[in-house]
C-alpha cells in the first residue's frame, strides 16, 4: 500500500532516516520499497538546508513509479515566480518578503540554471490533489467546489494547463480562489477590529482554519498559526462560514505545521506534516486500506 509522508522542506537528511525506518532502500539511485509506494504531498523546497538534494530524491523515485507527488503551495509558487506574466512581470513578484520564503531554494537553484530550469518543468506536470480509489490527497484543503474548478484548467493527468498558469496566478480569477483554498488552506476574516502578527511579525486580519473541525465554532478554537488567541473574537464564526469535509474518503493533508506528536485530526482525516522543516520530526502515515485511521500508524524520524 501507501506511505504518504509530509512536506520536506529540504531536509534530505530527516527524509533518508524516515525512509530508512519505513524499510526503503536506495538501489541504483532510487529509493524503493519491496511492496509500498511513497506518497508526498508536496512542499519539497524553502526552508531547509538541503534543497537540490530533497528535490532529486522524490523525483527519482517519482519517475521510477516508486512515488506519487502533489504538488504544494511552494512548489507552485517556485513556478509563479520563475515565470513572466503577458507584460514580462513575474507572476509572484519578486518582494522582500516573499523572497526571503523562497531564498533557500534560489541559493541552490540559480547557480545551477539547467537544474534550475528541469526542475520547474517538473514541478509544472504535478497534480494539485489525488483522488485514489482507497484515499484523497491534498496539500491543505478539499474542496470539491475547487476541485471542479482546477479540473476545468488541468490536462488528464492533473498538472495545470500551460496556457493556465496566467489565470492560476490572478488574484479574482476563480482558478487563482480554488488554488488557494486547496494548496494553501481556508481562511476566514476577521470581525472589523481585529488582526494579529504571524510567526514573521505581519499584521493579519484573516486567519487560517481548521476546516475540518466540526465540535466547535469558535474563532479562537479553530484558528491556526495565532500565538496569542485572546486577540481573537470571542465568540463564533458565522454558520456558512467553513467547508467541513464530507469523510467519503481517508484524506490526508500537510500544510500545517503541526507540533508535538503525530495524531489523527479526525478518524478519517490525518495531517503529515509535523514541522519537519524546522525542529519537528518527518513523519508518514502507514495506509493499508483502512476506513479508519489510527495513531499507530504514524511513523516518524528526526
């Protein structure tokens, strides 16, 4: 069955000692497993110290057939910035802050532009979501409202169109709305007079959500990524106000930077990323097929 693990952010090294825990083995370049198949749902790259690296192990196994990748919302935006508009701008612009989130893959890249250049081209043919006959996969949210939508601009195999790319990138445009919401999260606004500062000190008046939660409505309850919650509205968000998932499927996410140790977000929904980026663990979900997940499944590596 799968081994679907979280988001990379270039630690090669953490990566390579959960593989090794999970029973993989590195065989003429390639990662592999006797009778598994990796699943990765995406953020390989920024952050981390080892990048090129990172990249090069889940492609090889990915065009081996030994993985199957999503691609996250840091792989799209490494595409959106290489990647000129109709007027030769960058579809991400080029800001300070926003290169300093993608300064660590650059510092690799761009002294290697043939890399560089194979690289993008193969985050450009990787699917936003997988929907497998046994479980779903997406970087942060599914929606199918969005998903109708991205799989009105994908080719048959799920990788956005060439010509999409512009419409992905353009703020309104309802492509750039479902991207958002199923590679990057739901998030809601705040009531007027209300904001917070995010882990890089930037004042926010929206805030991430655990969609999924159904036992409370709370602002405070429900937020992601708010240090100091008693900033927040004390009291519910309004009733329409998130997406719920219909548990059709297991469905598993990574996306946000959970801390601690690894458990089910639901019995059917499980996170993966436990902030391996930074000090958390890398950690994969041991999926046999099961209806209902279970911690013990969980394995991880530091």
């Amino acid at each position: 069955m799968y081994d679907i693990i979280g988001d990379v952010h270039g630690q090669a090294e953490k990566l390579e000692a959960l593989l090794r825990k999970l029973g993989y083995r590195e065989q003429r370049g390639v990662w592999r497993h006797p009778t598994r198949k990796l699943i990765s749902v995406g953020d390989l790259v920024d952050r981390g110290p080892q990048q090129k690296r990172s990249v090069d192990m889940v492609r090889a196994m990915h065009e081996a057939g030994e993985a199957l990748v999503i691609m996250g919302n840091h792989e799209f935006n490494a595409v959106a910035w290489a990647t000129p508009d109709e007027n030769g701008e960058p579809l991400r612009p080029h800001s300070p802050h926003r290169f300093e989130q993608h300064e660590a893959f650059l510092r690799e890249a761009e002294p290697n532009p043939d890399w560089y250049r194979s690289t993008l081209d193969w985050f450009k043919t990787l699917p936003l979501y997988l929907e497998l006959p046994e479980l779903r996969v997406t970087h942060a949210c599914w929606h199918e409202p969005s998903k109708a939508v991205i799989d009105t601009h994908t080719d048959t195999d799920g990788a956005l169109l060439v010509d999409a790319w512009q419409r992905a990138a353009r703020k309104g445009h309802e492509l750039y709305d479902a991207i958002e919401i199923m590679a990057k999260g739901w998030e809601i606004p705040l009531p007027d007079g209300y904001s917070f500062l995010d882990k890089s000190k930037h004042e926010r008046y929206h805030i991430r959500t655990q969609w999924w939660r159904d036992d409370s409505r709370l602002y405070r309850d429900i937020a992601l990524g708010v240090d100091d919650g008693s900033n927040l509205p004390d009291g519910e968000v309004p009733g329409a106000a998130l997406p719920g998932y219909d548990h059709a499927k297991p469905l598993f996410l990574g996306h946000y930077w959970m801390k601690g140790e690894p458990c089910l977000l639901s019995s059917r929904i499980a996170c993966v990323d436990w902030s391996a980026g930074k000090e958390g663990p890398m950690v994969a979900y041991r999926f046999d097929g099961e209806d209902e997940l279970s911690n013990d499944k969980f394995v991880w590596a530091r």
